[in-house]
C-alpha cells in the first residue's frame, strides 16, 4: 500500500475523504501501520507457558487495574421491567405496537 492509487481507492472504499495534498503522508502512516502488524505477525507465541509472558513480552498490568471506575453489578432484565412498571410485556420481553 504505498502508492498513490491505492490510497485513494482505499478512501474511496471506506468512504473517507483525503484531500489530495495528504495522500502521500496518509500512504506513509499506512505503510508505519502496515510494518507494525508485520512485527506482531513475527511474535512468537507458541512457547508461552506462562498466561501473562507471550514471547518475551510480559503483562505488567491486568486489564481490571486500567478501570478508571468502580465496577458495579448490572441489573438484570426483570430489575429493569420491574423498575420500569412496563405494561405490555409477556414472557420477560416488552411488546411493542404492530407496524
């Protein structure tokens, strides 16, 4: 992906619009993008024993510990229509007008 042809069919596909005069710098940061996922295709991670080491790579932080809220439990479908006091329900589901 690195000329100017391909750029623009790209955009043209993904329905973005790129003025002509950023065509060369977006066909440069596809191709960084590009090379980035070809060192990750390189990893090897079939000798990881280990759940938080993949190929010498180590996970220093759980995804929980990047929360930035507190979790909460979530309310199930009869605490939300019981809260809601709907009137047109059956069998747990809200019935809706016939269109």
């Amino acid at each position: 992906m690195s000329n100017e042809i391909e750029v623009k069919k790209l955009c043209e596909l993904s329905k973005l619009e790129i003025p002509d005069e950023m065509i060369l710098e977006t066909s440069n940061k596809i191709r960084e993008v590009m090379s980035l996922f070809h060192k990750l295709d390189e990893l090897d991670i079939s000798s990881a024993d280990d759940t938080d080491s993949y190929g010498g790579l180590r996970i220093e932080k759980s995804l929980d510990s990047l929360r930035g809220d507190v979790p909460r439990r979530s309310f199930s479908v009869t605490d939300s229509v019981a809260k809601l006091k709907l009137l047109n329900t059956r069998n747990g589901f809200v019935l809706g007008p016939r269109i």
